[in-house]
C-alpha cells in the first residue's frame, strides 16, 4: 500500500482564469477541430463533443440531432443490427459522425463486425468499465488486426501509464473517466476512481506524446465543465447526464402532479382547494445499474453489485436549445482567454484553484 499526497482535481475545485482577448464577439471562435489518427491513419473534422453510449443518449435521434452541429454520437452497445442496416440505408451522411459500440465479448463483436462491414462504418467504441485489464488490451490488439483502417475509441483508464499501453496496442482515442459521471456509483460501490480533471490533464499529456487522442468521459454538468475539460487537454469531450432528458432520447415521458401550496380561490377571496401542478419527467439510468441490467441482461448477476443509480430528471424537450447553450458556454469561454479556436483553448489557459465555484444562494 502506498499514499500519493499531490493534489489531484475536479472540475469544480478549478476556474479558468480571465486574459487580455482580442477577440470582439463569440462568433468570432471557431470550435470544428480536424484530428488525424496515429493508428487508423484517418481524419476526422467537426466540432469535438460526444453523446454517450447510453439508454436515452446514444440513439440515433440524437445523431441526427447532433450531426446538425457537427458533434459525434456514440450508439449503445444494445441497437439491433436492423436498426443499423435501416438507418444507415438512407442516411449515408452519418458514418463519420457515429460509432458503433461493443464490450469485450467475442459474441457480440461477431455481430459488431458483420455491422461494420456491412455498414461501412469509421469508428468502433470499445467500452468496458474497467479498462485496465489484460484481457481489453488484447481485444484492442484483435480490433485493430481486423479492421485496420477503422477509428477505435477504447476506455475507461485514468492513468497516463494505461493510455499510452492502450495507444500502443491500436486504440486512436482513450475514453478517461472512472466514478465521475452523475447516474454512476463506482466510487461508492468499490472505492476506486480518480478526480475528473486531473485524469484528463495526465491522460492527455500521455497520449498526446505518442500522437493519440482523449474523450473526457464524465463529471460535466455545465458548459464550464466543458469547457475546463477542453481546456485541461481533452481533445473530446463525452456528455450523458447534459443530453439526458430530451425528445432524442426515445423516451417514455412520466408525469407527476405536485401541490403547489396555492390555493384556489374565489373573487371573493374564498378558498376552494389546492392548486396542482403538472410536471413531466424521464427515466435516466447508469448502463451497469440494475434497471440496466434487468432490460439488458435478464437481471443482475449474483456475483456483482449495481454501479449505477436510476433517477427521474425533468423532461428537457428538443435537444438543441441545450446544445446551443453548451456551444454559447464554450464560445464565451474562448473570448474570455483569448482563443480564437478550440485548438488554442488549452494553450491559453490558466486554472486557478477555488473554494467555491459559484454563487448557490438561489440554487435549489
């Protein structure tokens, strides 16, 4: 057993720190970022933001969705082989804006493969909880003999030693984050995890040393925390919790009626009952709770816990008014540091540390 005493951060123990900008308007920063890949050989141009492989997230409404703004979908690992085959039969302008995702089961990536090909598709996302296993590199290395001209994004690692052994053995792009994101009970359940911004900052610097690629997988719940994983070195940026709760995400809308602690009254002022308020919610779940898990998997195995949690958040409507929010925050974000492209973003950034973030006197 061994204590490393440095410091390591979040995304809310950090603010960026105002500079001198040239910069007149936020239309003037530019956020589409063209990366080539060290093990593909391919390239890849829009604006660097992923909706995650989860129920509710990654579907291909939200593609749509997001294509719009040149932001990237992760489909789950779930989606039929005929939802591919029909999706993509019409809209071929997709691929390069979609991955396809897969665990480490030889079954299911004998499906996974046939849809690749049959598909055409660019990108495959190798997600597994825990990326730090013997067993996921060498699936990495199997991916990447089969296809290899194909974008492999693999996760999820916190270290700076795993990413560059999962560089190395074909991976393109790193998912990092282990316990951050808002439906996920890891570091209750196992104790084990890594502050959010500090994986970021590490795994960036590591990858990017041998011409890799990050995705900062979790812990944002606000473009500032977008916007401070751009600026820590992530060269994407993963949201599941953010673009929860909207039509995309396919949905069964629930509703919840509330006493308001009105009344209802005459105009002569006499009471007539309370006043009920409608409201309407969605069901948002972690892909290893038991909800997940008992839709996917026919329940929960005994030898295993539950390392997700199972809210109901307020249902959002059209995904975009969110997404211009999140791309407003990150343009602004620009102009205050000077950075007229994303590109620059992390070269002209300073983190300060902080005590509080932001003012919570009218936050409920």
């Amino acid at each position: 057993m061994r204590i490393e005493n440095e410091i390591k951060l979040d995304y809310n123990d950090v603010l960026i720190r105002p500079k001198r900008s040239t910069l007149k308007s936020r239309k003037d920063v530019d956020l589409n970022r063209t990366y080539t890949f060290r093990n593909s050989n391919q390239s890849w141009t829009g604006i660097p933001i992923m909706a995650a492989n989860m129920d509710g997230v990654g579907t291909f409404k939200m593609a749509e969705a997001l294509f719009e703004f040149g932001m990237f979908t992760c489909i789950t690992k779930q989606t039929a082989e005929t939802a591919w085959k029909n999706y993509l039969s019409f809209e071929d302008v997709y691929p390069p804006h979609l991955a396809i995702s897969v665990g480490t089961s030889l079954r299911e990536y004998k499906k996974v493969k046939k849809i690749i090909k049959d598909c055409l598709l660019t990108w495959v996302c190798i997600d597994i909880a825990n990326g730090y296993s013997e067993h996921f590199t060498d699936f990495v290395k199997m991916v990447r003999k089969d296809f290899p001209a194909i974008n492999i994004i693999a996760g999820n690692v916190v270290t700076a030693d795993m990413t560059q052994e999962l560089i190395l053995a074909g991976a393109d792009v790193v998912k990092v984050g282990i316990g951050p994101g808002s439906v996920c009970t890891t570091r209750i359940q196992t104790g084990v995890g890594y502050p959010q911004l500090s994986a970021v900052i590490e795994c960036a610097d590591a990858a990017h040393g041998l011409g890799g690629h990050i995705i900062a997988d979790g812990g944002c719940i606000c473009p500032g925390d977008v916007a401070k994983a751009f600026a820590a070195g992530a060269d994407f940026v993963m949201l599941g919790g953010m673009l929860a709760g909207h039509d995309e995400g396919c949905y069964d809308i629930l509703t919840r009626i509330f006493k308001t602690g009105e009344q209802h009254t005459t105009e002569y002022g006499d009471r007539l009952g309370p006043v009920y308020e409608e409201k309407h919610y969605v069901r948002f779940y972690g892909m290893s709770s038991d909800t997940a898990m008992n839709k996917h998997a026919g329940g929960m195995a005994n030898y295993r816990s539950s390392e997700g949690r199972t809210v109901e958040i307020p249902y959002k409507g059209n995904v975009c008014k969110t997404v211009e929010n999140i791309l407003g925050g990150l343009r602004s974000t620009c102009t205050y540091v000077g950075a007229p492209t994303l590109k620059q973003l992390s070269k002209c950034t300073t983190f300060i540390r902080c005590a509080q973030q932001f003012n919570r006197v009218f936050v409920k």
